[in-house]
C-alpha cells in the first residue's frame, strides 16, 4: 500500500494543486519512483489511498498495467483523509493478512521485498539516521526490535511491513499510526532494521527543492 492521501500543508503552496505524491523529482512523479521498484521488486498488486485532490492520480497512474501492477484505490475523497491508520483499516479489504505500506512523499533506494519474516510481530519498520528536521528521533532500535524509551534514536523511514491484527480492533475513523506502534513495542512486538542508504522525507518545498537540486538525478538507482 501507498499511502498519498494527505492534505501536505507543509508542501503548500504546490499541494494546493496537486496532491503531494505526484510532484515531480527527475521527470517523474514521486509515486511512480515507489510503483517502479515495486515492479521490479516482484510486487504486483499495490493499493493507494486518495484524498485531497485525488481524482488526480488515477488520471496519472492508471490501473498501473504500464508498470505490469494491478493498482486498487482506496477512495477517501467523501470522508477527507483518514490518517495513516484509518486509511490502512479501511484498504484492509484489499491487503490480506500481511502487507508493506510505504509513504507516498519519500525518496528513497531501500530494496522492498514482497515478503518479509514478521514471526510473532504485528510491524517491522524500517528506521534511518536523524534528518536534520527530526533530530530527537522516533524509536530506538535494540537488538532488532523497536523500543519506545531508549537510545540511541532513529527516525522512522515511512516503510513498514504489517499484520492485519494490527489493525483490526480500530473502530473507522481517522487515526495516527504511531499510538499503535508505540502500544505494539511496549509490548515487543514490533521488529526493525536500520538503514543507511538513500533516503529522504519530501515534506516542505524547500526539501524537494533540494532533492531536485543533488546528485541523485544523473544516477540510476534500481535497487
């Protein structure tokens, strides 16, 4: 799953036009970088929520033939955005008992898989180095599990592989995904693994001014 139903205030003002997983960095939209390492991941099914202006996307992407996937949206257009996990609850329909989601609004070269080993965990997250925009962090990461209260700190990277049980005793609605998190690792059930690649949260201009600006454009990244 694809989560880009987001408003994106901080992207204002180029989200008031567009929805934020479509702006461009190097000749293509956000989310068309995710559908073509999806693809040559192995993937083949893939669900997008849409919200804020997300009549726009399908229009873009299509049922995702040209990238041989099989898009499904999850429409949140008559309700306004769900938040991440009232989004998830509501596309579980479509994602079967264990799924990816990834945000929508990252760059990034971290090498998805279409099946990971939860084991007994309900999460496995994927956690980067601090950006400077999130300096204290989000979790800590010891002995490959996710803990609430220690150090040092990572930033969670916005991928995440999940168990449907999760989700499934949430009532619909809008809801943040990160009281769940935090209840499932106090509880250590969530995994984890820090990576160091190529990895960036386009969540204002000025960082997608910046991304459009490095080096990344004249390299293949194909992972």
């Amino acid at each position: 799953m694809i989560l880009a139903a987001g408003r994106g205030e901080r992207m204002r003002p180029l989200s008031d036009t567009l929805p934020k997983p479509l702006l461009t960095v190097y000749g293509k939209p956000l989310i068309v970088h995710h559908l073509e390492r999806l693809s040559r991941n192995g993937f083949k099914d893939v669900v997008i929520n849409i919200a804020h202006l997300g009549y726009k996307i399908p229009e873009v992407l299509g049922d995702g033939t040209q990238w041989g996937l099989h898009i499904t949206y999850s429409d949140e257009q008559a309700t306004g955005a769900l938040e991440s996990a009232g989004g998830i609850l509501k596309a579980l329909p479509f994602l079967g008992n264990e799924f990816l989601v990834i945000n929508g609004d990252i760059w990034c070269d971290y090498p998805v898989m279409p099946h990971i080993q939860l084991k007994r965990c309900l999460a496995h997250l994927i956690v980067v180095p601090n950006p400077s925009h999130n300096p204290e962090g989000d979790f800590a990461l010891v002995h490959e599990h996710i803990v609430n209260n220690s150090t040092p700190r990572f930033t969670f990277s916005g991928i995440g592989y999940y168990r449907a049980e999760l989700f499934e005793h949430l009532s619909p609605g809008s809801q943040p995904l990160a009281p769940l998190l935090r209840n499932a690792a106090t509880n250590q059930r969530v995994s984890g693994v820090l990576y160091q690649g190529i990895w960036h949260d386009i969540g204002t201009p000025e960082r997608l001014t910046a991304l459009r600006a490095s080096e990344y454009g004249t390299t293949d990244y194909r992972s």
